[in-house]
C-alpha cells in the first residue's frame, strides 16, 4: 500500500512539474528511474541530482579533480530538472521514503530556505563538518543557515552587476564611471539624457517580473517579510520607495519592458537598450550575440543605490543555487571530503569553470586568481571576475523568507496595475499582500 502511495504521489508531483517545466522531454521517465534507485550501494559512490548542461558539466569538472586523487570514488552526476528536485525533496519527505535521495543534490537559492523550513529531515547539517564557510559571500551562505547551523555548499554567484554599453554611453557623452556608486536619482538624469541624445533606454526588464524590484530591496537591505516569516508588503515604507523608482524607471522611458524572457535577451543582442542590472550569469548572454560591434564595447559596474535610505548599498543578489547533502547520505564523511577539496578547497577548479565555462564563483579566494584577474576582451579588457566576486562580499543578507515564488507573483500583479493605471500603489501593495496570505494560508 505505501509503494502504491509513493507511485501516485510521484506520477502526480512529475506530470505537475512537467507542466510548469514546458514539457522536458522524458524527465519524467528519468527522474522515474533516478526516483527508485537514488543512491549507489558502492561505499565509494556519491550520486549527484542537478539540473543543465552548464552545472552538469561544473559538478563533473569537480568530479574530475577529486577522482584524479581518489580513483576508488565515483562521483554520479544525474540531470534532474529543477522542479523535479524540488517535487521529488517534498515527496519523499512527505512518504517517509529519504532513502530515495541522492547524497547530494541542487536547490535554487529562491526556494532554499522554504524547503529547509519545511522537510528539516532531508537536509545534512553541515555546520561542523570543517566546510569553511566564511569562504563565501555572507548574503550567499545566508540562503541555507537556519538558527545559525548551515545545509548548504555555495555554488554559482548570483552577485548583481551592472552592464553597459560603452560605445552608447560615449556618444552620449557619458563613461561607466559616471553610472558608478551612484544613487538612482542619478541614474534617472542620467538615463534621460541619454535616451534624449542617443534614443535608447539605459534598461531593459520583462513586464511583470519584480525581479530588478527585489534587486533594488536587498541592495538597502529592506525585507517583504517580518521576523516571524510573515509577507509584509503593506506600510512597507521602502517597498513603496522601491516601486516609485521603478515605476519611474518605466514611465520615463529609461527601463523597456520586454513581453518575456526572449525579449529581454534579444533587446541586449539587438543592441536595443544600452544595458542591464542582473545576476552575474548575465554575462554569458551578452557574450552570447554574434553582433561583433559589441566586442569590447561593454562595461561592468555596481547597481545604483536607493537615494539616502538608510543602510542603502550598491550591491544585491538575483538568481543562483546551492548545494546540499542528504541526511540520509551514506557517504557523508565522503561528500564533505569531496567538497572541502573542490568546491571549498581548489582555486584551480573554480580557475577551469570560469574557463571553460564561464562559471563564476561566490567563492571569495578565487578573485586573486590568475583567471578571476585575467582581462575580458569582450568587456574592455578589464579583469570583470574579479570585481565581481568582490561585488559579493558586499551585499547586505535579509530575511527572504520562504514564500518566495508567492511574493514575486503578487509583486509582479501589483507593478502592472500601477503602471497600467488600474490602481494606485497603497491598493496594489494591499491586495498583494491580502493575496500572498491567501495563497500561503497566514
């Protein structure tokens, strides 16, 4: 009867996440086979969930080095898409089945915290397993430390950076020191002269998405969630100081709102905008176009900060994933080994990511690496890896909360029926908030 249970809850859990996912072609039938045998009966086996050639290929990168020197250990890297690992966590907590877990596995930062809270029992405790967590950025680490014991191993840097186009700038009469440590009263001039001059908006978003909104909270280190975990949208003073900057951003011209996500990536190979503020992974779209004027005509630089609020910085976080180890684990002494000399231990692997596949690292020894301060040629041969890790240590931790994906939602409602002029910001900010408690049951 209890094989029966977990067979349905798992054919339920993968058809819903193939719908969110667009299809995924035989995840299912994949994570299906992965569901039955997560881990390896070899002591010396480590099995790995994650998701995407490009953190695939990272994990294998990893699984390279530590088995040059442990050529008894195999390091198992299984793709499993995002949402899978997130259905399969809940359904075999929910079943009681954690033994169909692999020994490590990916979680996007954004729900990190939401499924430790949760299924508490999935997670390895890791806080005294000699992984030296102050190698990280502190906002980074924060995404998986719950009452200050640590679940998670830091991967990709989510460190937000500002992009640029230089040749734009100049024939506006402009450089990126000028879009440098500055307020975003500053941006907003500046961003109107240069749409006046050269006809370009300096930005470019996806409508609907709060997510340069949520970049501009963390930056000022303001929350949508009080300390008890509970959304507080509404008398949030500095949402409201946040979404006026947006919606200035849009109705001024300086910020185009793209309809999805292709949109947003064509108008930055089109050369339609003159930048963007996001996670460092955006490096690799604007070096994606095959537009060769684009060579070396970028610049990389902090966000603005929100004008004279209290604790606002010029720096933030968006996107990004960690690590973790079962607690079912049976290897775990191995796996902690196997990071401590990869993950948290080698300068070289994160020196042949970042090579080979443009993978930066919130790991902060990295930057006084030959390859972290090796010129981009694409960016002006300025050494941009460096100075973002750098970035990283800067930005201020909050308190994300777990309802993450539900916030974002109600954000996202709220921003279009301000600017589409169907209500005016204390009611948007009212009913998302009436919306999120509904949604999460507060």
């Amino acid at each position: 009867m209890k094989k029966k249970l977990i067979s349905t809850l798992l054919m339920g859990a993968m058809a819903l996440s193939l719908v969110a996912c667009g299809g995924g072609g035989n995840s299912a039938d994949k994570d299906s086979t992965q569901a039955k045998a997560a881990k390896s009966g070899d002591s010396n086996t480590l099995t790995v969930w994650c998701w995407d050639a490009f953190n695939m290929d990272a994990m294998k990168d990893a699984a390279a080095i530590y088995e040059k020197d442990h050529p008894d250990v195999k390091i198992d890297v299984q793709e499993t898409l995002s949402n899978d690992v997130q259905t399969l966590v809940q359904t075999y907590a929910m079943s009681g089945e954690l033994d169909s877990l692999p020994d490590i596995f990916l979680m996007d930062d954004q729900v990190f915290s939401k499924y430790l809270q949760n299924y508490p029992e999935v997670f390895a405790d890791l806080t005294d397993s000699g992984i030296n967590f102050d190698d990280f950025a502190p906002s980074k680490v924060s995404n998986s430390v719950v009452d200050g014991k640590n679940y998670g191993i830091p991967y990709d840097s989510n460190t937000v950076i500002a992009c640029y186009r230089t040749d734009y700038l100049k024939e506006a009469g402009y450089t990126v020191d000028d879009l440098t440590d500055i307020t975003w009263d500053d941006f907003i001039k500046i961003g109107e002269d240069v749409k006046k001059k050269t006809g370009m908006p300096m930005l470019t978003n996806v409508q609907g998405e709060p997510d340069l909104l949520n970049m501009i909270l963390q930056s000022a280190g303001i929350s949508v969630f009080d300390e008890n975990g509970k959304i507080a949208l509404a008398d949030n003073e500095g949402l409201k100081e946040a979404m006026n900057v947006y919606i200035d951003l849009v109705n001024k011209g300086i910020l185009q709102e793209q309809t999805d996500w292709s949109g947003y990536q064509g108008s930055i190979n089109n050369g339609t905008v003159v930048g963007t503020i996001n996670g460092s992974w955006i490096c690799s779209t604007i070096m994606s176009t095959d537009q060769e004027e684009q060579k070396g005509n970028w610049a990389v630089t902090n966000m603005p900060k929100l004008n004279d609020y209290q604790g606002a910085t010029n720096y933030s976080a968006q996107g990004g994933s960690t690590w973790a180890i079962s607690s079912t684990c049976k290897n775990y002494d191995l796996a902690v080994d196997f990071f401590k000399s990869t993950w948290d231990g080698s300068t070289e692997f994160y020196d042949q990511i970042l090579t080979d596949l443009g993978a930066i690292a919130t790991y902060l020894p990295a930057a006084d690496s030959d390859a972290y301060n090796k010129p981009s040629e694409y960016f002006g041969n300025e050494a941009i890896y460096s100075k973002i890790v750098s970035y990283g240590s800067n930005i201020p931790t909050i308190n994300k909360g777990i309802y993450w994906k539900e916030e974002k939602e109600a954000l996202g409602v709220a921003l279009s029926e301000i600017i589409g002029g169907k209500a005016d910001m204390d009611s948007a900010i009212k009913e998302a908030q009436s919306t999120v408690e509904f949604n999460v049951g507060q």
